[in-house]
C-alpha cells in the first residue's frame, strides 16, 4: 500500500505543471497590445482620480477595533443560542459574566470618548 | 455534567480586580485616582490569601485544560506576589510621570490572570491563551509612558518578536495536534509513551517549535536580542515585572509541558537545551560586562539567569524541577529589589539608570546602599542570600542528574558576573557625584517594597528548608 499522501502530492505535482503550463502559454502564443489606458489601475470602470496612497485619519483605526470586539460577542452568542437548553442555568450565568465583562469594555470605550467622532 | 469552578477562583479574582479598577478610573477625580492601586494591592492580597487556602487541591476544571495542583498554587503565589511588588514600587514612578494610572494597574492585573492560567494550564490551548492575555498586557504596559521614543520602540519591537515567537508556539501545537489528536497535556504524553522512541515525524517537530516559542519568552540563547532593548525601554518597575514575572510564566510552561509532560522525549530536546543553557548563560554575562547603564545591565544579567534556570529544566525529573521552582522565587525577590532601588534614584522626568549615577548613594543614603548591596551579592550568588541558595540547588540538581559540566560552567558564570554586579556597590560607596536618591518620606511605598524584598532575599537565604520543601512538593504534584 502506497503512502496514502501519495495522491495528494501527486495533485501537487500536475496542479504545479498546468499552472506553469498555462502562464507560459499566455506568454508565448497570446497577442500583446500595451496601451496608457490598458496601464491604468482597474477602479471599477472609472478613470481612477488621485493617488490611491493617501493618509487615514486614525480615528477609523478605533472603529474597525470596536466594531471587531463588538461583533466576536455577537459571533459567540450564536452557539450559545443553539445549545440554550442543554447548557441550562450555568450557560446562562457563564453568557451573562461573558456579556457584563464585555459591557464594561462599551462603558470604558464610551467614558474615555472613543465614540465621538470630533 | 457537573462543573467545577472552584480552581478558577484565584484567576476570577484578579479578573474582578482589575475589572474594578478598569471601571473606577473612569468615575474618580483625578487626584483621588491614587486609591486605584490600594484596591488593586488588596485584590492581589485576596487571591493570595485564596490560593493559600487551595494548596493541596488537586481539582481540575473544565474536563482538565485547568489543573489547580500545588505546581499552579506555588506559581500563583509567586505571580500575586511580583504584581503586589510591582504596584507597590510604581506609585511614586507614576506620579512623576504621565501615565495613566487606571490602565497601568488594571493591565498588570489582567497579565497576572494569564500567568495564572499559564501555570495551570493542563491543555496546550489554555496555555496559549493565557500567554497571550499575558503578553498582549506586558505590550501595552511597555509602551505605557507614551513621551518617551524609547518606549514606543519597546513596545512595538516586543510586540512584533512576541507575535513571531507565539507564531511558533501556536504551529508547534497544530503540528502535536495533527499527530496525536489532542491538545490535552495528559493524553500527549500518554501518546508518546506509547509509541516508545518511534514518534512520527510530526511530533517531534510540533516539540520542537513549541520548543523555540517558549525559549523566545525567557530571551535564551539565539532569541535573546530583544530583551536589552525592550528592558531598557519599559517604564522601570515593569521591567522589574517582566524580569521576574513574565519570566517565571514562560517557565512555568517549561517545567509542566517540557521537564513533565514531554520528558519520554527528552532525549529529542535535551541535548539542544544542554547547548542554549550554556550559550544563554555565558552570552548574557559576558554582555552585562559591557554596559554603563545598569538597567541594561540588570536586562542582560536577566539572560544568565535564565541560563541559570534553563540548568534545572536540562537536569530535570524531581532534582532539577524542584530546584527550577525554588530559584524562581529565590530570583523574585532580589530582582524586583534591584530594580525598586532603581527606581529610588528616578527624579522627575529623569530616569537616573547609569553606573555615574549610582556614585556615592551608599554614604548619601545608607538604606537604599545596604538594600543594593545585599540584592547584587545575591544576584552574583554570595551567601548567605538567596540567589547562592538558589544557584546552590540548581548545580545540585545538575549534578545529581549527570550533567557536571553545566554545574561547572555555572559556577564559572557565576564568578564571571561578579565583576559587574560588584561594580554598582563600588561606585555607591567609593566614589562621589551621583545624584540625589528619593527620601523615605517622598516615596514611602517603594521603601516599604525594597524592605519585603530585602526580607525576602535574606529569609530565602537563610531559612530555605521551608519554601524548598514546598517547591519540591509543588513539583511533585503534577500530573
């Protein structure tokens, strides 16, 4: 009996080739006609304005993190909706600790002003 | 299913602390925000006081990830004890500086939750998760006094280190779990007693990455190059916290999963661990040499005590654990004590960390002189201190187990950091022109902290039969 990984590398191996087979393909027999509009980046269909490298201000970087902690406890109360009746009392407790920590958390971001914009 | 949540307890109370603490800052005035660090000394005291009250438990929790046996208490206590010491040391450092008190103390309280599920951590998941609520409190807390460029370069380079070494850590573990379907401590080493000297491949590089992620966390050896600068960027007393603290959770995980769990396959790691105990050791001295401050100083005589103790996790079995755990906390002491007096020199904004500065403080204040003496003569290993009892134990153990040639380069070691521990006491005692070390009545706290640390470093020396007999119990009682 052969290693049962065997076939996996051997997947590896032929992907490997038609991948390789493919570029070198387009690169020999395809047609090339560069033109300034073929070089310019794809934004959509709109002729792209402006450099795309400008500067964010930091308070977005604040909001993609609360928004992040925010939505795991959502993503965790799901399973726990689901097994409500075979976790009973104790799942509920344990949710509740699990959502009063994460309250503090919303009322040390909102005291320390990290929901106002300006 | 029945659950039991009493060996949580310790952990949830420093949890509830520091959620306290976290809670409070943003409700009290600014000038009584000073009460913060009373609430958070007494939650420590609390979980001491509890953990004193568990010892002998051998309950574990949630189908075994978490195992409060005697080895986790003893780490506890070491951890309640360092953090205690800590905050003590850091009233007066906080109000010279700006940082902000709320979040300092409820993040050295959140770290010590995870060195807490570290020690007792019977699953590797566990063990990873209170690595990181550890690691990712120390991150923040380097980088806490936000003036200082120093800092912000601490921070973001223990940062990225830090995350690199738990990428390791965090592979190894798949890699284990890939082989041997389990990441419960317990089952692993039932697997690779099984499967006597033929281990598939899988494992053994799985040891071996977790291997090289926890040798990241003590600074050993080849991964050592980021602790003189993160050291000398932090603000002072957690330096001292990460030195001592942080140190002995990363240790922790080696004396459980390493010298216990992994020791059917020690063979495999044993010989590599034999060479980072000696290069750790030697590279660490010989570079401590070399500096002029001694904060950077205290940074590297960190790696070769990491050296000292990796000794113990090569010697292994009941000699070499016990003795890994009584130097750990023979080595709390005398270092939270070297950097509280560190921190006795600080005036103003201006960190006083340099040999120049030490001059002539032994005659200007005869305490903090005698206190500095008594933690560098232990650091360097002279009795009757604690550090010599310590160090004493390990090259036992060394022995016992075979390995003279690491108690012999030890000892060697031991005489090389000699020349630059002695350097501080010559300078605070033969020479003029230092500057002017905080009195008493500006920084009562932080006396009283040197005073336990100086108790502490005496009493281990002189009285070790008590806290060696419980180290050995502690180590015996793993599973």
């Amino acid at each position: 009996m052969a290693d049962p990984y065997l076939a996996v590398a051997i997947l590896f191996f032929f992907a490997g080739i038609v991948v390789l087979a493919l570029l070198l393909i387009a690169e020999k027999v395809g047609p090339k006609k560069p033109s300034p509009v073929k070089g310019e980046p794809f934004e959509s269909g709109n002729s792209p304005k402006g450099d795309a490298r400008i500067r964010f201000p930091v308070k977005f970087y604040l909001i993609a993190m609360l928004f992040l902690i925010f939505d795991i406890e959502v993503v965790f109360l799901y399973p726990w909706a689901i097994l409500f009746r075979r976790l009973g009392i104790l799942g509920l407790v344990e949710m509740g600790i699990f959502l009063l920590i994460l309250v503090i958390g919303f009322i040390y971001a909102w005291r320390k002003g990290a929901l106002e914009w300006e | 299913m029945e659950t039991n949540l009493t060996p949580l307890l310790p952990a949830a109370e420093v949890t509830l602390t520091a959620l306290t603490v976290l809670l409070l800052d943003l409700f009290l005035r600014e000038e009584e925000k000073g009460f913060l660090a009373w609430i958070s000394v007494t939650g420590l005291a609390l979980a001491a006081g509890m953990a004193f009250f568990l010892w002998g438990s051998q309950e574990g929790a949630f189908r075994n990830t978490l195992l409060l046996d005697d080895f986790a208490l003893f780490f506890t206590e070491i951890f309640l004890g360092t953090a205690l010491l800590t905050i003590l040391s850091s009233i007066h450092y906080l109000r010279e500086t700006n940082i902000r008190s709320g979040e300092y103390y409820a993040l050295i309280l959140f770290s010590t939750t995870g060195m807490i599920l570290m020690a007792a951590a019977n699953d590797l998941i566990l063990f990873f998760l209170g690595l990181e609520t550890m690691s990712v409190g120390v991150y923040i807390l380097t980088g806490m006094w936000r003036e200082r460029v120093e800092a912000s370069e601490a921070a973001m380079k223990y940062f990225l280190i830090g995350a690199f070494a738990t990428g390791f850590l965090l592979y190894g573990i798949a890699l284990i779990f890939g082989a041997t379907g389990s990441t419960n401590l317990t089952r692993i080493s039932f697997f690779l007693s099984l499967s006597f000297h033929q281990w598939p491949l899988l494992v053994i590089a799985g040891v071996y990455l977790v291997f090289i992620g926890l040798a990241f966390k003590i600074g050993a050896f080849p991964f050592h190059f980021w602790v003189p600068d993160v050291y000398e960027g932090a603000p002072t007393p957690i330096t001292g916290f990460m030195s001592v603290a942080v140190k002995a959770a990363a240790f922790a995980g080696w004396a459980r999963i390493f010298v216990h769990q992994f020791s059917v396959v020690e063979h495999e790691w044993g010989v590599p661990l034999h060479a980072l105990a000696i290069l750790t050791m030697t590279v660490g001295n010989l570079l401590a040499i070399a500096q002029s401050s001694v904060k950077r100083m205290l940074a590297y005589s960190s790696i070769a005590h990491a050296g000292y103790l990796l000794i113990g996790v090569v010697a292994g079995k009941e000699p070499g654990g016990s003795a890994l755990l009584f130097y750990l906390l023979a080595y709390a002491p005398m270092t939270l004590g070297a950097f509280a007096v560190l921190l006795a020199l600080k005036d103003g904004e201006k960190d006083n960390e340099s040999y120049d500065d030490f001059a002539g403080v032994g005659l200007k204040r005869p305490f903090l002189g005698m206190a500095m003496s008594i933690f560098m003569l232990s650091l360097a290993g002279f009795p009757p201190l604690s550090g010599f009892t310590g160090k004493f134990y390990l090259f036992r153990s060394a022995i016992v187990s075979g390995y003279t040639d690491l108690a012999i380069i030890g000892a060697l070691n031991s005489l090389l950091s000699v020349i630059y521990y002695l350097r501080v006491i010559v300078k605070m005692y033969m020479e003029q022109g230092g500057v002017e070390a905080q009195p008493f009545a500006k920084a009562p706290c932080l006396y009283v902290a040197i005073v336990i640390a100086v108790l502490g470093t005496v009493g281990l020396g002189l009285l070790p039969a008590r806290a060696l007999s419980l180290s050995g119990v502690s180590y015996l009682s793993l599973r």
